[in-house]
C-alpha cells in the first residue's frame, strides 16, 4: 500500500511515506492514511518524527501558494516565546538589542503615546526560543518538502500588532520587496502565530493563487510596509484570512499577494514571520544556512 524510506537528518530519523499508485483513487483518504502510518511508527520508535508536509498539503501549497499548519509549535515553546519578548516595547526602546532593526508606530498628533512596534527585524537576536525554532526539524522539514533540501535563513521578524493601535500591512507579494537582478521568487515564509489570530485582530490574509500571476506593478513610500500594490490595504472579496491559534504557522510563497487589517480589536496580535532562501539564489540574501550545502558549494 506504501513505500516507506528512512533516512537520518542531523540525529533524528526521518521518514517519508510514498503511497503506492494503486491507492491513488483513494485519493481523499491519503492524508489520513499518511497520518496513520506516521503516528503507528512514532507509536513504535517512541520518538518524535518529522514528516514534512503529506502529498495533499502539497498540492494545496502549490495551487493556492500558502499552506497552514496546526499546533506546529508547542504550548511550552509559545510561552517561552511570550516570555522572550515580554514588555518588547518598553525594552527596545529604553535599551535596543545590537543588531536589531526597529520600526516604530507613528503618533505625530499624540507626542507622549507608548511607543509601539511596528515591525522587529532579526528577532531571533531578541528571542532564543525564535532562534531555536527557526532552525528546528519540525518547520525545516516542510521547507525542505516544499523548496528542496538548500536552505538559508533570510531573516526573522517579528510584527506585533498592538490592540487597538496597530496598523494595516498593504497588500503587496514579498518578492516586490526582495527581487533583484539575479535572484529568483523562490523565497518561503513562515508565519508563527505567538497569539492568537483572527480577523477582528488583523490577522494575515492572502488571494490563494496570485503566485501564478508574476510580479504586480507596486507604489513604492520610504516607509516600513513601504512597497504596497495600488489601494494600499481595502477588504478585497477574493483574499481568504488565515485565523490561528497559538503555534499554528503559516508558510507562503515570496509571489502571493498578502496583506492584513489594522487591529481595531482590544487584543494585541503577535506574530513573527521567518523567511527563508535557496542557498545561492542571489548574493548576500541569507543570514546563515540552515540545512544543505554551503554558500557557494
Ligand atoms: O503579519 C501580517 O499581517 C503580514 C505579514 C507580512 O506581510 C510578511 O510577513 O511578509
């Protein structure tokens, strides 16, 4: 019924389940048979294993340009997280981590408002648990399945969105921001949910299947969120919003128009984005690779 192979990844054993072609017409029940056998071997083995994406996660990548993943990291990584980043504010802006960008809300009418952060860049310099994750075989794993097995760290970012105070993200493609004469849209994100995220709170939104439609013409503003397609950030009917919980994740593609609501919620939104590269796809465009070859091997 399945080919199983087993290879070993940096200690841990990894598994891939290949259904056989005779099971294909079966074809709704794939994931569930994939889970099955995944959870009967970790049942068997007694350890976690990584299992990457099944074949129907894949495909739903590939058609819409973004696929969630539930409870992708622990209750107790998230708390760790909470408490890594815990008063950001106050912190950042009394003593700032060497290394980190910051980008600040705007309160020109309202000189004495809180300072609030707009977008943290290189935010695993600010959280261990972050860096740790980013790395991790559990978010690795899917990457690999849905880029190949070279890849870097781009970068890490965190974006709080305050309640009640933090700003709409324009819909524009990431590749709008990152594209250059010899690089090619092959980035991957990885949206953590650190709290819960939903509409009323600015939750992240994308038009499933804009990745097929190449690079959109963007406004261009020397501001954070600065490169945004026409209209800025307006409801659009055909963008689907991506609700999560705690430790879900949201991978998508560097092409996919995406964007979100401003927080009019009283619930602050706290999410951080890791992105990553191919390893050699344009110059000086990873922090440090990850799993694969070396730069320029
Ligand atoms: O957090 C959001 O709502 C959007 C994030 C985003 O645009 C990004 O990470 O590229």
């Amino acid at each position: 019924m399945f080919s199983i192979a087993f290879s070993m990844l940096n200690g841990n054993i990894k598994i891939e389940v290949f259904p056989n072609p005779a099971i294909r017409v079966f074809e709704e029940y794939l994931d569930f048979f994939q889970n099955l056998v995944y959870n009967s071997l970790q049942i068997i083995f007694s350890k976690e294993l990584h299992m990457g994406i099944t074949d129907k996660e894949k495909q739903f990548y590939e058609t819409n340009g973004y696929l969630l993943k539930k409870g992708l990291v622990s209750a107790e990584d998230i708390s760790r997280i909470v408490v890594d980043v815990d008063d950001i504010h106050n912190r950042m802006a009394e003593n700032p981590t060497q290394g980190i960008g910051i980008s600040w809300e705007v309160y020109e009418d309202d000189p004495d408002h809180p300072p609030l952060i707009k977008q943290l860049m290189h935010s695993e310099l600010v959280s261990p648990t972050l860096n740790k994750l980013l790395r991790s075989d559990t978010v690795l794993d899917v990457l690999e399945a849905m880029m190949g097995p070279d890849i870097s760290l781009y970068h890490s970012k965190l974006l709080p969105k305050a309640g009640g105070d933090g700003t709409a993200i324009p819909w524009h493609q990431d590749y709008a921001y990152w594209k250059n004469d010899n690089n090619k849209p092959v980035m991957i994100n990885c949206q953590l949910a650190i709290s819960e995220a939903n509409l009323e709170n600015g939750c992240i939104q994308f038009v499933p299947g804009s990745h097929n439609w190449g690079l959109q013409e963007h406004e261009r503003k020397q501001q954070t969120f600065g490169v945004f397609l026409p209209g800025h950030y307006q409801e659009r009917e055909d963008a689907v919003a991506v609700e999560m919980e705690a430790g879900d994740g949201v991978f998508f593609n560097a092409l996919i128009i995406h964007g979100s609501a401003p927080n009019e919620s009283e619930k602050d939104r706290l999410m951080n984005t890791f992105a990553y590269n191919v390893t050699g796809n344009g110059t000086s465009q990873s922090r440090e690779v990850l799993r694969g070859k070396e730069f320029n091997s």
